[in-house]
C-alpha cells in the first residue's frame, strides 16, 4: 500500500487540501482519518511534496499563529484545483483499465 | 527549541539540509511544529515524554531521506528556472546579435566578425530544442525525477556557456581589430554587451541547476528508486508516440547519426556560400566555399564528441553500435 501511495502523494495532498486549508500535522491526521489508518506514511515525507507543489503554484502557504503555535497553512490554489481534477480524472481512468484487466484473469 | 529526540533530529536535519544545499530554516521551524504536536499528542494518550518524542521521530523519517527529497524537488525547480533562463538569454543573444548585424557598418563585420555568434547560436539552438522536449515532458509535474533534472540543467549549461565564449570571442574580435572603428558603431556595442550580460548571468543560474543536480544525483539512493525514464528517446516518446519511434532510430547508432548531420552540414554550408556569390564558377569561390562547409561540418562532429554526453544524444562508450 506505502509503495502505491507514494507515487500518488500529490494527488492524495491535493485532495486533502481541497476542504479548505490545513497545515502539515493536520494534513497527516486527515489522511490517516480518511483511510481509516491505512494509508500511513512517513510524515517527514509530507513537506517536500507540500513544497514542490506550491514552487508549482498548485498550492500557497502563510505562517499562523492563531493556535497559540506558529505553523506554516497550505491551502489549494486555482492552479491546484484544475490540477486535482485532471489528475483524479486520470487515476479514476487507469483504475478502471486495471479493474477490467484484473477483474478478466 | 525542544530538548531530547526532537533537539538531536532537527539538528541531524539541518547538517543533511546543509549538506544538500537545501535552504533549511522554513523546514525545520515546520518539522519542530510537527515533531512536536506529534509528541503531545501521544504524551496526551499516556507515554512518557522521551517515548513520545523518540516515536515522533521514528514516525517522521530518517533525516537522511526527508533531506534527500528536498534537495531533490529544489534540483527539479533550479532545472526549470535554468532553463527558462537560458532561452531568455538567447533570445536576448540573437536580439543584441541581430541588431549589431543590422545596424552596424558593414566594414565593422568582416571576417570573422560574426563567426563565434554563427557556431555559438547553432550550438545553443540544438541544446534548448532538447531542453525544451524535457520542459515539455515534465511542465505539468510538480516534481522533475533527479535522473531527469539533471541532462536538463546540463542542457540549459551547454547553451549559455556556448552564448558567453560566443559573446566573449566577438568582444576581443571587436576590441582586437587592428583598424578600430567600433566609434562608428557605439549604440550597436553597448546593445551587443547588455545581451552577453544577460547571457552571463543565465550562465549563473545554470551552474548552480546543474552543480544541484549533480550532487543530488551523487546522493545514495533508496532502493528501488532509479527512474529507468531518464533518456532523450524516453522524453520524446513520452510527449509523441510517432516521434519517439524516429528518435529511437535516429539515435539507436548516435555516432553514425552525427556523422550523417555533419556531412549534410557541410554539403549544405558549401553550395548555399558558394550560391551566395556571383562568381559561383569560379574555383576562389568554391574553394572558399568548401572550407566553410568543411568547418561546419568539423564543427558538428566536435560539438557531438564535446556536448552529446552533457545532452544525451550518447551514452558513455557509444559507437556505431545501437544506443542502449
């Protein structure tokens, strides 16, 4: 499961973050919510991707210090979004394919 | 700062960072937020503070890796921003070159004035059409694999460093010229200079693309992780079936391929400069003629030997044996 979801990680993130905004502890427990703990990754390997996708304008962050702790918000972008549509657009289609394949062996 | 497990990670953090070259600030004020909320929470649900900190730790990963992938989606970005730069700057490049072509007195562009921007153009030409087939590869994707960084940043290197030698060779040409003149054809200079300028400083970003992506690439490597993908032919095809199957041909024997290039150059080069004169016939003419065909053609091949590694078109060791 970590094998498959990692290549999946922007897409997931993306997902994640289309709700409303979310720093990085909240995005972890979100996802791990949402799979009912399934899908666990490494959590230092969040904030690379939370990086590269918002030097990729799909997502924009700020600093916030409402909780009492200073934390870096991400949240969606309309670039993000166009990008989340066409790429669960795109995963829906290949599962698809692989379920006619698997499901005809 | 927080002491025990946290304290030691974050400062393992920001030495593999360092050693990265990874601007580490903003990470590690984000991965102590992180390390500690994770702590709290399980402190909250009955472990002990060292047990807490010691599993927030195991749970965000090995420094190591988590720094191994910033380094990498900055080599990524630092690839796109050099080639960006580089087709800015030779556009630049042919604009200032244009202009002098133009506008400057004939008697301030003979022989061989004009000769280094001639090869230094050509050269940068091939370099950013096979950088722009990897931009276009991986425009949409946030992430550039390191395996593809870095012949990227490696292209965008070969066209502005071919831009400055070019730039700096028609400087000295100009400066050296035993009959001077270059008052006559002041505005034209000072436009030539600010496109090498500009040229200079895309020749910048391009060092620090390509010396990010080599030591990413001289990282070690998790298992499992080498992208098979990385070739000129793996790009084409990627962005055109049909065109990945020319290239797949065309580059299948690299050698013979450059070799067919430099002879069509050469034969090219030699009838249009001969056409070029009204004393075609004459044996001057073509004999002149022939020695700059014959030019190009040497300059092809030794544009292949010197940059085809750098951009891809052959692999170490390539020969008239089909590229793998």
């Amino acid at each position: 499961m970590k094998n498959l979801l990692s290549g999946q990680l922007d897409l997931v993130v993306l997902a994640v973050l289309r709700d409303g905004p979310l720093h990085g502890y909240a995005i972890i427990q979100t996802l791990r919510e949402r799979s009912d703990g399934d899908f666990d990754i490494l959590e230092g390997t969040l904030y690379p991707v939370l990086h590269r996708l918002e030097a990729a304008a799909m997502v924009k962050s700020r600093w916030d210090s409402s909780s009492g702790r200073r934390r870096r918000i991400y949240s969606l972008t309309q670039r993000g979004q166009k990008a989340l549509i066409a790429r669960a657009a795109e995963w829906r289609s290949f599962a698809g394919r692989l379920e006619v394949v698997i499901g005809a062996s | 700062m927080t002491e025990g497990a946290i304290s030691v990670y974050l400062a393992e953090l920001e030495a593999q960072l360092k050693l990265n070259g990874v601007a580490c600030s903003r990470v590690l004020a984000e991965t102590e937020d992180h390390l500690a909320a994770t702590a709290e929470e399980l402190a909250a649900s009955g472990s002990t503070r060292t047990e807490a900190e010691a599993e927030a730790v195991r749970r965000f990963g090995r420094a190591t890796t988590v720094a191994r992938a910033f380094a990498e989606a900055a080599a990524g970005s630092a690839a796109r921003s050099a080639a960006s730069w580089a087709l800015a700057s030779f556009l630049a490049y042919v604009a200032a070159a244009a202009t002098v072509a133009l506008a400057a007195p004939s008697y301030l562009l003979d022989f061989p004035q004009g000769l280094p921007s001639w090869f230094g153009l050509q050269i940068a030409v091939v370099a950013l059409a096979i950088c722009l087939v990897r931009w276009l590869r991986w425009r949409r994707e946030p992430l550039i694999p390191a395996e593809s960084s870095a012949p990227l940043a490696a292209g965008a290197l070969v066209a502005t460093a071919t831009l400055v030698v070019s730039a700096a060779a028609e400087v000295l040409l100009a400066a050296t010229r035993p009959a001077g003149g270059w008052q006559a054809g002041e505005a034209e200079a000072v436009v030539f200079i600010g496109g090498a300028l500009v040229v200079a400083a895309a020749t910048v970003v391009a060092i620090a693309a390509a010396a990010r992506s080599r030591l990413v690439g001289a990282l070690p490597r998790e298992r499992g992780r080498r992208d098979p993908r990385a070739t000129l032919i793996a790009d084409i095809t990627a962005l055109s079936t049909v065109l990945g199957r020319v290239a797949t041909r065309v580059l299948a024997y690299p050698r013979l391929t450059a070799f067919v290039v430099a002879a069509t150059a050469c034969i090219a080069v030699t009838v249009t400069q001969a056409l070029a004169h009204d004393f075609a016939h004459h044996a001057s003419v073509v004999i002149g003629a022939a020695v700059v065909g014959t030019l190009e053609g040497v300059a092809v091949a030794v544009c292949y030997l010197a940059f085809g590694r750098a951009l891809g078109l052959r692999s170490a060791g390539s020969s008239l044996t089909p590229a793998r």
